[in-house]
C-alpha cells in the first residue's frame, strides 16, 4: 500500500476526536501558546496535541491569537491596589465618631493594627492554581516583630512547580505601592537590604508576597503581613 | 503614623463592586478595542460562534477574575489567557455541537475544515465515509501512530507536531528548539516514519508535484 506524505498529514488532521477527557483543558492550551518552552506542562500538552488533531487545530487557535496579542504596555501596569479597600461607605458622621473612638479604645488596650487583622482578615488573593503550594511565610503572617525584618522566606512545595522556577518577592505598604521588590532568586528566601529596612517605619502595617514565575506561569502567594515595634 | 492595611468597618457589596468595576474599565480602556478587534479576526466563525457572545464570555470571565484577584502583574499576558480560553471553550463547545450534525451538512474549508475531513481529496480521508472507507482509514491511522511512537524521542514529537500541520518554526517555539533544529528533527524523524511505516507495510513516497 503506497501513501504520500499529504495522504499522512490529511489523515491525521482529519482525526475525528471523540472523548475529549485526556485532553489539556483550555488554560493549559492558552498558557502553553503563551510561551514556556521546556516547562512540564508545555511538554505535557505537546506531547498529547502531536496525537491529536482536535487539540492541534485548538493550540492553533491559540497560537494564533497570542500572535495578535500585544507585548506588555505600562499603561496599566501598575499593581492593582491591594488589600480591597474593606471601607465602610456609610454617610452618617456618627459611624466616623464611632470608628475613632474604637480606635482610641484600640490604642488604650496596647493593641496593634495586626491585631485587628486577626478579627477581619484580607482574603487572600491567591492566583487560581496556586492552591496548596504555598506554605508557611516567616515571619509568620500578622506578626508583630521587635525590629523590622532582616529577612522574608516562604515554604513551597517545589515538586508542583517547575524545578527552574524563579521567586522573587515584593514589599508594599497599606496603600498598595511597591515600596521594593527582590531580584528574582532561585529559592524563596530572601534578604532585605538596608535601603528597603530604611523605609520601614515602626508600629506601620507592610504586606510582603512572593510571586514564582516559571515562564508559564506567574503566581502570586498571599498577603502576608508584619509590623515592628518601635 | 501610617495607615492599617483594613480600615475599619466591613467592605459593602457596592464598594467591591465599584472596585472591580473600576480595575474591569482600566483593563478594557487599554486592552477593550485591540480585543474585539483580535477576536473579530481570529475567531473560527464558520464553526458558528458569535463575537458578542464570545467578547462578552471574555467580559464575564475577566469580572470574576478581578474579584479575586487583586492584583495583576502582566495585564497583557493576563487579559489573553482569559480570551484565549474563553474562545478554546467556545470552540470545544461548539465542534460538540457539530458531532451531532451529520458529515455532509459541515461546511468546508478555512482552519477547521480538517475537522470534518474536508481538504482532502484522497481514499482516505473523503468525508461521508462509506463504512469500509471509514475501516480502512482507523486501521490506517493505527498503523501510522504505532509507527511514529517507534521513532526515537524527541523526533516523534516534532514528526507527530509536523503531521498536525505545525510548521518548524512553531514546533521550534513550542518545544524552545531553534527553527533549523526543529527542521532538521522532522526531517529526520520523517526518514525514521518512513521506515517504521515500511514495516507496517505502508510504502510511503514523495508527493506528486
């Protein structure tokens, strides 16, 4: 039997695919397309879309698409501001009375701003699939320190990511700017230089976070947060 | 004194909201006009999917990211995979739809026409298969992938990506090989198929010019 090789690509484009069950979902597809040559899951998905076609003309359409697509702009770039401002909207003067009052109460008691923290914690936005690999932060999240940190570490659970990921971790105040962030390191482990401990004021609230970027993917741990004594 | 990272009092529903209404705006101020734009071109419309549907898909899916996700380091690379996926969907879900739509009513031709076996003219891959047809075409296909999971790693992936229609320059940026690496591991991979398609008793030869 005598075939040519347009008989051979016809034929296996033309693959009618039936159950889809082992097929990398969307995202995987849309992620693979986004560029990140040698990761396990782009090795995962090329292996399975060279054997099958519904695949191919779908890694196609992404492929495609992330053509089109723009490099990064600065227009909006900047961090969306964390944590959602939890502000209360209400217009009546009394509840302002009210919340000043609390706080003088607050600061009576010795109580610091993480400890309210503790009462009305931040949801943390942890990106979607990122459940489960971040473990325990130190310093230990809500953490009233006796001096600012010399250091910002993160356990991760380094078998779910890929082994040349990067970490790199970045500092911010109430208002969600970015008061310093790390060069990317290959453990999540990270010493604050003086110039960052300098900003850091006593008795303030900072937020730290740890984003690990496997050229697939970038994930971002949740907020965690510290304050010193004075 | 600086500020608590919550102020006090809970959040109420209208303040997410605006929120996220306020974060959805910026990212389709920027992105808005070039994303219909793209998904107008690039959308596989003979499968029947509609742009308002699908941008609107892509509106809904880029809502319920922003409320839970506070903070967007790449808002390109962000806003595409939500668009991506939402067309993947799109699509997957429409190609159910088409499977129960009987071969000879599918339309014919552009990116998706392989779907149906439309761009082909040869024995095997006619489409309105008679049942003999159809036999001799999934014995065929057997035969071809056990010969390409004999070749050695990594030219079957890069001959298995080839048959899909890929060029060496995507199988080259999908696998991070170069473009002339890529060209060289199908084209030896193919030597490799041509052999092992031998051994399946399938002769193959150079297409007709």
């Amino acid at each position: 039997m005598k075939l040519t090789k347009s008989d051979l690509q016809k034929l296996t484009c033309g693959r009618e695919t039936g159950d889809r069950t082992g097929c990398p979902t969307p995202e995987q597809l849309a992620a693979c397309a986004d560029g990140a040559p040698s990761s396990p899951l782009t090795a995962h998905v090329t292996a399975h879309v060279a054997g099958c076609s519904a695949c191919s003309s779908e890694l196609r359409v992404a492929l495609a698409l992330r053509s089109e697509w723009p490099l990064e702009t600065r227009s909006v770039d900047a961090p969306v501001p964390f944590p959602p401002a939890r502000r209360s909207y209400a217009r009546v003067a009394w509840v302002s009375a009210l919340g000043t009052a609390a706080c003088v109460v607050i600061a009576l008691l010795g109580r610091s701003a993480l400890d309210r923290f503790s009462r009305d914690p931040v949801p943390a936005p942890v990106l979607r699939g990122a459940e489960g690999i971040f473990g325990d932060p130190a310093p230990a999240d809500r953490t009233v320190l006796d001096a600012a940190p010399a250091r910002l570490s993160l356990q991760i659970d380094r078998t779910r990511i890929d082994p040349q990921a990067t970490f790199s971790v970045a500092l911010f105040d109430a208002e969600a700017t970015r008061l310093w962030e790390s060069a990317a390191e290959p453990a999540p482990d990270f010493a604050l230089p003086d110039s960052a401990r300098s900003v850091l004021r006593p008795g303030v609230a900072y937020g730290w976070r740890v984003f690990v970027r496997d050229r697939v993917e970038t994930w971002q741990s949740p907020l965690y947060r510290f304050e010193f004594r004075p | 004194m600086g500020k608590p990272l919550i102020p006090d009092g809970p959040m109420t529903e209208d303040a997410a909201r605006a929120q996220t209404e306020a974060l959805l705006e910026r990212l389709l101020g920027a992105y808005g006009q070039f994303l219909r734009g793209t998904l107008r071109r690039m959308m596989p419309r003979q499968m029947g999917i509609s742009l308002d549907d699908l941008e609107q898909d892509v509106r809904v899916r880029l809502w319920r990211a922003l409320e839970t996700e506070r903070e967007i380091v790449s808002p390109s690379s962000y806003l595409y995979r939500i668009a991506a996926t939402a067309t993947l969907d799109a699509v997957r879900k429409a190609r159910t739809r088409r499977r129960e739509v009987p071969l000879d009513d599918r339309e014919e031709g552009g990116m998706w026409a392989a779907e149906s076996g439309g761009v082909g003219t040869s024995r095997f891959v006619a489409s309105g298969d008679d049942p003999a047809t159809a036999a001799a075409r999934a014995q065929m296909l057997e035969r071809i992938d056990r010969a390409r999971r004999s070749l050695v790693p990594p030219r079957d992936e890069a001959v298995g990506l080839h048959l899909q229609g890929f060029t060496t320059r995507e199988i080259g940026g999908l696998l991070g090989w170069t473009e002339p690496k890529a060209r060289n591991l199908v084209y030896r991979g193919l030597a490799e198929l041509k052999t092992a398609m031998g051994n399946e008793g399938v002769e193959l030869e150079a297409d007709e010019e």
